[in-house]
C-alpha cells in the first residue's frame, strides 16, 4: 500500500481528482475524515504545512505540496514533479504609496517564510529583521509592526483590499509530488508507475 499525504482544501481536491482520472471510482474525503483508503492506497488529509513532515518522517510514502513549502522547511525529500496545480507566487507586499527602501539598514519584514525571507534578503546583501506571524500577514505594515511583508499571492486581492501592493515577486510556487527518500527505493516500481500516470494526466491538462 502507498501512503499518501495532501494538504487541506482545492490541492487535495484536485489531486484526488486526477487520482478519479488514472482509475475511475470516488476518491473524496468524507465529512471530517482525516484518512480514506481506496485499493492499494492511503490518503492523508493534513495541513498543507505538515505534508512534506509526513513525507520526510516516513508516515506517508509520497505526498502533494506546494514548492513554497518545500523551499521553506528545507526537508530532506525528493521531489518528483511539479503537478502545476495551486499555482501562486511569493511575493513582497507594501503599503500603496510606499517604495521598498533597499539601503534602510534593516527592514522589519512580518511573514511565516522565515527561511524564504531571509534567504532572499541575504543574496541581496540586505539586513533585514524577521517578525514572524501566523496569519493576517497584511495587518503588519498597516499598524506599523513591520515595513512590509513576504506572503503567497493567488490573485493580489487580498492585498489590494487592504491598502497594499506588491512590492517585487520572490518566487512562483505550484504543487509538486514529493516522495520520502528511504520508500522512493523500498517501492520504487509501485511510485514510478503512480508518477507516469500522474504524469501523463497532468500532460494531458497543460
């Protein structure tokens, strides 16, 4: 049996989709279902967070999540294709009317993508102090907490509808496939015939 963790919400959908696609039947969670067996395979339902955790830690063989997720935790994974679902990109948010301000010695940026920021900020040879937040992200510069912050945008609504702008884009993020290193080669055949079939749908969609 494979295991196989996704994240919460449209990905997972999406996923089990493509899985109804490969091999005809319903694979859908029931009501607050967090585990649904179907053949040979086990689905988690986890938080988007906590999928590569699972895949890292051997819990789950394989897994679906986002790159920006991968980048971040820096897990010892393998990462077998980018699914092109859930695309977004991380970006740098402002205040309309604000400017980012590379020379300020340090920049107070609040986010949950410490790794990212930093990294970011480093190859730009910019100080830069991170606050880190665990939601309504846009909150911060608008009260002052921070000069900007460094958050997924889908459609740039949510900033928009808050008094703010994208200030640059950091890195475009879409769901990828993950394996854990030690099932990639304990259950090599039963992953790589799973991967070509995934593959060839979302081939198929592009």
């Amino acid at each position: 049996m494979l295991t196989i963790a996704l994240p919460k919400g449209r990905i997972a959908e999406e996923t089990l989709e493509i899985f109804a696609e490969i091999f005809g039947g319903e694979f859908e969670f029931e009501s607050r279902k967090l585990i649904l067996d179907i053949g040979e395979f086990r689905f988690l339902n986890v938080r988007n967070q906590d999928v590569p955790t699972y895949v890292e830690y051997g819990s789950a063989d394989i897994g679906v999540v986002g790159l920006d997720v991968i980048t971040e935790k820096e897990l010892d994974i393998i990462k077998l294709m980018d699914m092109k679902l859930g695309k977004c990109k991380v970006s740098i948010g402002i205040k309309n009317g604000d400017e980012l301000d590379w020379s300020r010695p340090d920049i107070k940026i609040a986010t949950k993508m410490v790794n990212i920021t930093k990294d970011y900020f480093a190859q730009k040879a910019v100080g830069v102090e991170v606050i880190k937040l665990y939601g309504s992200i846009e909150l911060a510069p608008l009260v002052g907490l921070a000069d900007a912050i460094v958050d997924i945008v889908e459609t740039g609504d949510t900033m928009r509808e808050n008094g703010l702008k994208v200030a640059e884009d950091i890195m475009e993020s879409s769901a990828h496939l993950i394996a854990n290193k030690n099932s990639y080669y304990a259950k090599k055949e039963e992953i790589l015939s799973l991967y070509e079939k995934i593959n060839s749908v979302v081939s198929s969609r592009a």
